[in-house]
C-alpha cells in the first residue's frame, strides 16, 4: 500500500500478523482475528502465524462473519477455520 505521496505503507508488525486484535477483560487473554471472505483463503505467512498462536495456546481464527468473530473471541477458540489449511505450508 502507498501514502498520497507514494511512499510505502508500512505498520511495523510482522509478515501474517492478523487483521484484528483484541483483548478480553473477562480473564486476561488476547485474541486475534484474521477476516476472511466466504471464499478467502489464508495466505503462507498467515498459517505460519497461525502455527505460532496456536503454539502457545493462543484464542485466534478465521472469521468469515461477525457471528464467527463473537464465536471464536466469546469460546477461546484457537484456530478456528484453519483445518482446512493445515496442509498449505511445509
């Protein structure tokens, strides 16, 4: 993405990271939320993201609707709708 003066957007986060970050008063935990379309598919670097949340027991997916983000934020999911991706990445 560039500014209106052509320079390169930049938000210093790492490759993958997701689209929306939360945190949740009720115990403590983060969350993070990757929006997909009905038919997106998560790119390379973002399953690899998705590697390292689910690692350390992180609440995060794929949220295709708001129902799907309240779903995976209000049930600690982690890794919600990326079965289907779980081969995409050596």
């Amino acid at each position: 993405m560039r500014t209106p003066d052509g320079r390169f957007f930049s938000t210093g986060l790492p490759s993958g990271f997701p689209d929306l970050s939360g945190f949740r008063w009720i115990d403590g935990k983060a969350f993070y939320i990757e929006v997909k379309n009905a038919t997106g598919k998560p790119r390379e670097d973002q399953i690899r993201f998705h590697h390292m949340l689910t690692s350390h027991n992180i609440i995060h997916g794929i949220a295709r609707s708001v129902d799907d983000a309240r779903m995976i934020v209000e049930g600690a999911l982690i890794g919600y709708g990326f079965d289907d991706y779980e081969g995409g990445i050596a």
